[in-house]
C-alpha cells in the first residue's frame, strides 16, 4: 500500500514539474516587449499636432516688422550661459554672437572651434536661416555639437533675432509687414473674367444717361415692344399687351 501511495505522489510530482518546465518554455518562446506607445492605431486618424491638422508656421519674416527687441532681450537670457553679445565678449561654450545677422553661418566668431557640421553649412545667417536654428539646431545642422533644445514658438525668436539685430555696428532694416489678403472667398479667373464683363456691360450706358421706367419707356420713340415683352400699365390702352 505504501508503495502504491509513493508511487502515485512520484507520478503527481512529477507532471506538476513538467507543467512548470512547459509554462517556463513557453513564456521564454512568446516573449514580447512592452510598445513604446499604447493602444492601436486607427488607420485614417490623426493626432492632434501631427500630419495635416498642425497649423502652418508663419515664416519669422512676416513677424518680425512687428517684433519686440526688448523681449528677444529677454529670451535671450536663455542663452547667456553660453553665449556673449557684448562687443568684443569673449567666446564660451558657444561663440560671441556680436554682429551674427548676415555673417558667414560657422565662421563669423573669431578663435571659436565650430563643428563640421555647422561651419560646412554654407551661407550666411539671415531672418530665416537664423529662425530655423534657433527653431531646432539639430535639424538645421545634424552633428552640431550645440546641445540647446531649441525655440519652439516663432514669435519668441523673432523677438530674439530682433534683438541680436540691434547688437551690431550697422543693424539690418527689418522686414516690411506684408499687406494683409482682403477677407473673403478667393476668386477663380473665371469668376473675375465673368464679373468684369458685366462691369464692362454695364458701362456702355453713359453716366448721365437717365434710366427710364416701364412708363417712361413706352413713351420713348421707336418702342415697338410687344407681346410678352411689352410694358403693362393700367389707363394706358395704347400700352397694353396685345
């Protein structure tokens, strides 16, 4: 009996060990790694901020007629951990900026060590060039070794590089604003051939031509209309329709 008992406690043990081995096998052979984003995603949606939907930029230049030297100033505090604008100022972790609207792009600061990079960008810094810099150094220059993370908002460096326009021995006239569009559904060519036709239809009656009523018009010599086209008015039989 006891050797029945061993027995079916050996046969027990050792499925459940089997079992455990199997369980271990299988986790290690379905293994997946958690996605870095959560969900599924649905074909034809798309997020807020991405693709399509994102409002486009404005370019620096239409802002900057209107841009505030004294708060790029203040933006510019931002940078004052590695940069000088006196001057004069000595180069630090990034180059002297004194001067830098239409100077070479990776080349204007003397004695600074550029990056590859940045110094075979080629150009010179203008509004635009400048603002996508400022934008994300990164994707202006990949491999620049300026770590900054960049300005997002278009108004914050237009501000900024009016600013750095002021540091300068001959500062650079700013942009013009651009006129605004007139509000209103564009027009098509064929909309404006259509609308200047009638306008030129219209002009062939001479400005100080009076324009005659349906009386005035019977009246006048050579009417001969009739029939459907013929003016009605009562008390007036040689006017009515025949």
């Amino acid at each position: 009996m006891d050797n029945r008992s061993n027995t079916i406690a050996g046969w027990v043990l050792g499925a459940g060990i089997v079992a455990l081995g199997a369980t271990i096998v299988t986790a290690e052979m379905f293994h997946s790694e958690r996605p870095e984003k959560m969900g599924y995603p649905i074909e034809g949606v798309v997020l807020e901020g991405e693709g399509g939907n994102a409002e486009a930029e404005q370019p620096v230049t239409a802002l900057l007629a209107g841009a505030d030297a004294a708060k790029g100033e203040g933006v510019f505090k931002k940078c004052t951990a590695c940069h000088t604008v006196a001057k004069g100022g000595p180069n630090g972790t990034g180059p002297n900026l004194w001067g830098i609207l239409g100077a070479p792009i990776g080349k204007h600061a003397p004695g600074f060590a550029y990056s590859p990079a940045l110094s075979g960008k080629g150009g010179n810094w203008e509004w635009e060039s400048l603002s996508q810099w400022l934008k994300s150094p990164k994707d202006f220059a990949p491999g620049t070794k300026m770590t900054f993370a960049g300005l997002g908002k278009v108004e914050d460096r237009a501000n900024l590089i009016a600013y750095l326009n002021t540091q300068s021995d001959s500062p650079k006239p700013l942009p013009a604003a651009s006129a605004a569009a007139p509000a209103g559904d564009p027009v098509s060519p064929a909309q404006a051939a259509a609308e200047a036709g009638d306008q030129g239809a219209a002009g062939d009656k001479g400005e100080n031509e009076p324009v005659l009523n349906e009386v005035q018009a019977a009246k006048s010599p050579g009417n001969n209309i009739k029939g459907d086209g013929a003016p009605s008015v009562s008390g007036r039989s040689e006017q009515t329709k025949k």
